[in-house]
C-alpha cells in the first residue's frame, strides 16, 4: 500500500528542517520526565513546548509546539485511519449524548493515532486530517487534538491563518465527565487560568462550531476505542525502543501503515439508504410500514463480574428498519498471527 497520507509529508518536512527533533525529545524525556508517565502516554504538552524553544529559540517559531508533540508522540507507530466515506459521515453526525466517559478515549491504539479527515459538509473547519494523542504526565491527564488545514482553502486567508505554521489545536480534561462536556471544561480551564471572568459560550458563535468540530472528531476517535471495530488488517505497531548510554531513545516505526476503516459497515449503510429511500411499492419485501434508518448513537455499558467492572462503549449503527440484508456485502478478514 501506497504510504500516501498528509501525515507522513509533514513528518518528513518536520525532519528536513530540524533533523535533530527526535533525538531532543528523548533527551528531554531522560533528563526531565522519566518515570512520570502514565499509560498510553509517551509525550507531554509541556515537553513539546520546551522543545520548540530548544529547536527555535525566541518568539514567532516556525512550527507550532503542538505539531512537535503530535509528531513526537505518532513517530514511534505512525497509524493511519481511512474511513469509509459513508461511514465516516455517520459518524461525523453522531451526537455525543449520554454518560460516555470521556476516559474512555485514553484506550487509543498506540500512543498516537492520525485520522484523516476528507471533506464534507458536515465538518466545519477545512481539515485534512489530525492527529490524537495522550498528554499523562504526573496528575496531568490530557487529550491533545491537531488538526492540519487544507492549504487551498479560501476561509483560512480569510480568518488570517497560516497552513504552514498554525495547527488547529484542542487540549481536552479526560476524567470520569462525560465527552460531551470536554470542551466547555477546555474554555473554563482557559478563562481561569488567563484569571477573567467565565464567557458565556452560550452566546458564542465559536463555542457553537468548535463543540460541532470536537464533536465530530471524538466521535472518529471513539469509534476506535470502542469495542470490535471494523477495520481491515488491524495490527498497530509496537513502539521499539534503543538505549545510547543513558538515554532511552524511541525508535522510527519500521512499518508505517494506513488502514481502511468501516468499510463493511459503510456498504451496509449504503444499502440500507438506498432501501428506505426506495418509492413505495418498489421494495424487495411487502411490508406495512416503509424501509427507513434510525438514527446512529453511543452506548457504554459495565461489563464483568461485580468489583471488577470495566466500562465498554459501541457505536451502533443507524438501524435500518424493513430493509432487506444484503448478503454481497464486503468481507473483512483479520489476519491472526501466529505466536
């Protein structure tokens, strides 16, 4: 397969320019952070700032401290997800409702993932993908979100925003709070630390498209923390690691993938569109009430014995109704390897 994602270009444009990056940030984790990190964390925020001032010192860098460590904390793995087109959009439209905990989303594949992101009417923001991280590092427990921009589109000249350089960036509170309050939490934190007064996003046009943005693309990220995803081939790299020294240094993936999400269900989608858009009379089966699609959500449940529970989330699907099955639908296969 043809490694053929923005995420990758960006990677090697970050290498042409600092080609010591990688090695400064495993100093920095030697010398500052080793032993602080928690699971599913290899990287921090406030790492990634300190190495920006190391590679670029003084004011205005060239590259935005988050890409650094987005790139840092992806490197070591470097997956790719490709959604469906159909699926994607479902998911991109699924309101995050409910009780689902937001710590569910430290249970990422790897320690960073890349989600691309192709156009829809449904996204707001003209993203070409973004990439997802954990930033756990002593009590911090923290989301990083960072979105690149499409560089041709004409909404970032208006807005003042450079594609080279800024990054769409959201540092999101995981805890025991539900996903849909992420963001309201990342204002509040905002506005108390910069010691003014709470905004009332209510009244915000920028709070209502950022909740939309953030909503969609926890619901990406979601899916892939949830349990039984449908995914083409799925076998995430494990990190290797090198010691020079003293130093643990964090070694380049040796096979870099892109992987095909939702296929099966996004021909299922499809098909059930086509059945309940079909005029009356047309359908393959004679039935009193007409073939339609229930609306997709989130559902997290408790599963185990009592004292040794574990929360567990699905997505279910838009439930097509008096839609006859399809038995051609695509198969997935999932290779198991041999121990």
């Amino acid at each position: 397969m043809e490694l053929n994602s923005p995420a990758f270009e960006v990677m090697r444009a970050v290498e042409k320019q600092f080609p010591h990056a990688w090695s400064q940030a495993d100093s920095l984790r030697s010398t500052l952070t080793r032993g602080r990190y928690r699971d599913g964390s290899i990287f921090s925020r406030a790492e990634a700032e300190t190495l920006s001032l190391k590679l670029e010192p003084g004011e205005n860098p060239s590259l935005h401290p988050a890409l650094l460590g987005a790139l840092v904390a992806w490197r070591p793995t470097q997956g790719v997800y490709r959604f469906d087109q159909t699926f994607y959009e479902e998911l991109i439209d699924t309101d995050l409702e409910g009780d689902v905990p937001s710590q569910l989303l430290t249970r990422l594949p790897g320690w960073a993932v890349f989600v691309e992101t192709p156009l829809s009417d449904n996204m707001s923001y003209p993203l070409l993908g973004f990439w997802a991280y954990l930033s756990r590092l002593g009590t911090q427990d923290e989301l990083e979100l960072v979105g690149i921009w499409r560089e041709e589109s004409a909404k970032l000249q208006e807005a003042g925003i450079n594609p080279s350089r800024d990054v769409l960036m959201y540092s999101l509170p995981l805890g025991n709070h539900p996903v849909q309050d992420l963001l309201q939490m990342m204002y509040q934190r905002a506005d108390t630390e910069a010691g003014r007064l709470p905004r009332n996003l209510a009244n915000s046009d920028a709070f209502v498209i950022n909740t939309h943005v953030v909503s969609a693309l926890l619901s990406l990220l979601l899916y892939l923390c949830s349990e039984k995803p449908d995914i083409q081939d799925w076998r995430p790299e494990t990190p290797k690691f090198k010691f020079f020294g003293a130093t643990k240094r964090v070694l380049n993936a040796k096979n870099p993938r892109q992987w095909n999400v939702g296929i099966r269900m996004g021909a299922a989608l499809s098909l059930a569109r086509r059945e309940a858009s079909a005029p009356d009379g047309t359908g393959s089966v004679a039935i009193a009430v007409r073939p339609h699609v229930r609306r997709a959500h989130w559902h997290s449940y408790w599963v185990g014995k009592r004292g040794e529970q574990s929360i567990s989330l699905r997505w279910l699907p838009p439930i097509p109704v008096n839609v006859e099955q399809d038995t051609d639908l695509p198969v997935v296969i999932h290779q198991v390897a041999s121990e």
